[in-house]
C-alpha cells in the first residue's frame, strides 16, 4: 500500500488491523504490511512482517527475496 510512503502509518495500521481479521496470514499482505515498514525505515518491524510471511507460506517468493537483500546489506555495512 502506498500509506507508508505518504507517510500516513497510523492510517495504514487502522487497514492492516481489519485486512487481517479477514484475511489472518495471507502472505501477500504480511509482505505488503513488511514492504510497508521497510520503505518508512522501520527493518526491525519489517523482518517481523516479512518472517511472518515466511511462516504463513515458506517458500513465498517475494519475501525471500526481499530478506536475502536485507541480509546482503546488513552484510555490506558491517
């Protein structure tokens, strides 16, 4: 959802809350809730949604994807 990029959290959290009593760990919107986090540059609460993703579904490969990149940065600037 673009909410995190236009910097309206508090709204997409109020969206993510109902999406997920209709829809608890659907993968595709752990990853969108993760992506979320991870474009307003909250890491720590973006690898919580994007591991939660995992768990739902784990060879969903989206989120792979985006973990692998996150490793690869964290490795990058250690």
């Amino acid at each position: 959802m673009p909410w995190e990029k236009k910097g309206k959290n508090d709204q997409a959290e109020v969206i993510y809350a109902e999406l997920h009593d209709h829809y608890p760990k659907h993968p595709g919107l752990l990853l969108n809730q993760g992506f979320g986090y991870l474009q307003s540059g909250d890491r720590q609460r973006a690898w919580h949604f994007l591991e939660a993703t995992l768990r739902s579904c784990s060879n969903y490969g989206p989120a792979v994807r985006i973990m692998n990149r996150l490793q690869d940065v964290k490795s990058q600037s250690s």
